[in-house]
C-alpha cells in the first residue's frame, strides 16, 4: 500500500492486483468484514490498487498458490518473470526505499491479558530417570546437521519445568529434546492435559534420510523441508539444507516446498532409533513454473473493485503488474 501510494508519478508503469483466494472469501462484502480491523488499525484506509475475488479458487489452482501472500510479476510484454517480488518491482522501476519508519510501541499490559493456565510437569527418560536442561520448544531448526530450539523452555535441575499458556493459544504442540539430542518426544498440549502435572517421556530420536528431486532439474531454488502434525498446521522440525534429519518418534506430514512447485506432502511414521531411508522423493513444477517466459496465465473473478467487469491482463500490457495472492481461513 505505502509503495503504491508514494508513486503516482509511476502509475502509466506499473499496477497492483490483489486477488483473494476464495476459500472463505467469496464477495467484496466478506472481504471488506474480514479487512476491516486492518483498514482501521494497520492500513488506516482501504487498499488503494484493484482488488479481486478469485472466481471460485480457479486461478489459485491455475497459478499452483500454495501459501498466502504469494507474489507473480508480469512483464510489461505480459509475460511472466521467474521470480516475482515488490523488489523486484522497484529495481525494475528504478525506484529506492525510504529510511525506514520506527518501530511501533509494545501493546499496553491490558491488551495483551487473557485466561491463562499454568503448564507443569517433568521429563524423564524410558527408565524414569529425571532429564534436567531438556529443551521444551515449538519447533526446531535444522541447521549444520544439529537441531536449534526457536525460543525454547528449559526443564531445571530435577527435570521439571513450569509455565504459562493462554488458552486462546490452546492446543499448543511442542518438540522435546533432551540435552544431548538424543533423545526426543511429541507433546500436545490442551485445555485437559494443563489440568494435571504431565510427565514427558524421551526415547531415541528416528533418522529420516532422503535426496529429494526436483522435476526436470528446475533450479536453482531453495526447498523448505518441515515435520509437521499431521492433525494440524504446526511443524516441529523445519530446514532448508539437506538431511539426514532427526526427529522424535511418532506420525508426521513430511512437507516439501520451493518456489513455483508444487508442494510434496507425504504422511509418514518413525519409530525410536530407527532409520528411515527413503528414495522416490520427487518434487514436481508447479502450473507457473510451466510458464515462465510465456504470456501470463489468465485471471478469473468473481468480483473486482477498480477494474471492469471484463478486465483481463491484456488490458495492462505496457505495464508491469504485480499479482499479489491473498488468503483469509
């Protein structure tokens, strides 16, 4: 919104789209009520480039979007760039950013109170023995072949640990390591498991080993590998190097993605201290990726604010257009 709104002296050069993915988002209606809160606290005004419902999902699926925002350029020949990004935009426009603003104040104390329960426990090891300094986090990085809690809780010298959740945050899924890494579980927390001090159990973590391939030896990109729940969105393991990656025991989605393909997802199950090899791993190209350096696919819309009803893309040629892909659950 800020660049579009600092360059009107670039607008015969350049346009913004912005097309909702329509999951749950079906009118201009619906989207101005979900909008609402960030026109008045975030934007302070409504989005001043055209925006459009994406006619029943039909051009998210022609384009291959699989994960809000996503960002398209299209040439001013109408044809679509390899890479897609406002940077991109601006470094073909010419265009340098300001400094930057300054942060915005922390939220009040009464903003941020809600119910809270107090989470305890203690983590041992198959034997029972206490497993002091375990690291207690909501996911872990992969990183150099060693795995780095991302804001991590610590269990104290008798293996017991303590904290606070909000239950509007509830059920909340945690990775459990033991100090060395060894050792590893799973924990769902909910509303009935803070009723009672939990006791976590480690066991060896799995190994899971595979080369994944990309269709056609599309590259270069950067693949994002994650371990998630597979009962939920959250992902306990995520990486952007190869493996071998190691993870505890239990049921996962091995989630696969990079720009332009298509995102592989496979359910998969580990035991403790197994090995897991695995060796038809191919990640394909997605729609777009078919169509770099061709004219860019057609858009399709149910709705449109600031474009005619018959708009199509041809409409922009001699501009360059951003598609930025929007999504509300």
């Amino acid at each position: 919104m800020e660049f579009y709104n600092q360059h009107p002296d670039l607008r015969d050069k350049f346009e913004i789209l912005a097309l909702h993915e329509s999951r749950t988002v079906q009118t201009l209606a619906q989207l101005d009520e979900k909008n609402a809160a960030n026109e008045r606290d975030v934007w302070k005004a409504k989005l001043p480039f055209p925006v459009l419902i994406d006619k029943e999902g039909r051009t998210v699926k022609r384009y291959g979007i699989t994960g809000y925002p996503t960002l398209v350029l299209i040439d001013p020949d109408g044809n679509q760039m390899k890479a897609g990004s406002l940077d991109l935009l601006k470094e073909k426009l010419g265009v340098k950013d300001p400094p930057p603003a300054p942060p915005p104040a922390p939220p009040s104390s009464e903003q941020v109170q809600a119910k809270e329960f107090q989470f305890t426990g203690s983590v041992v090891d198959a034997s029972g023995a206490a497993q002091p300094e375990a690291e207690i986090a909501r996911w872990f990085l992969h990183r150099g072949g060693a795995l780095l809690p991302q804001g991590a809780m610590n269990t104290d010298a008798q293996g017991r640990f303590s904290w606070k959740v909000q239950a509007d945050q509830l059920p909340l899924h945690y990775i459990v390591l033991d100090k060395s890494h060894a050792l590893g579980a799973l924990v769902k927390v909910t509303a009935e498991a803070v009723k009672a001090p939990l006791t976590i159990t480690l066991r060896p973590l799995a190994e899971v080993r595979f080369t994944p391939q990309i269709e056609e030896d599309f590259g270069p990109v950067v693949l994002t590998t994650s371990f998630g729940w597979p009962d939920a969105t959250a992902f306990v393991v995520q990486s952007y190097e190869p493996g071998p990656y190691r993870v505890p025991e239990g049921e996962y989605e091995l989630n696969i993605r990079g720009d332009h393909l298509e995102v592989l997802r496979r359910p998969i199950s580990v035991r403790a201290g197994e090995t897991l090899e695995m060796d038809d791993v191919l990640v394909n190209l997605g729609p777009a990726a078919r169509a770099f350096g061709k004219p860019a696919l057609p858009i399709e819309f149910a709705e449109a604010r600031g474009l005619a009803p018959d708009f199509t893309l041809a409409d922009l040629k001699g501009k360059w257009v951003l598609l930025e892909f929007w999504g509300f659950w």
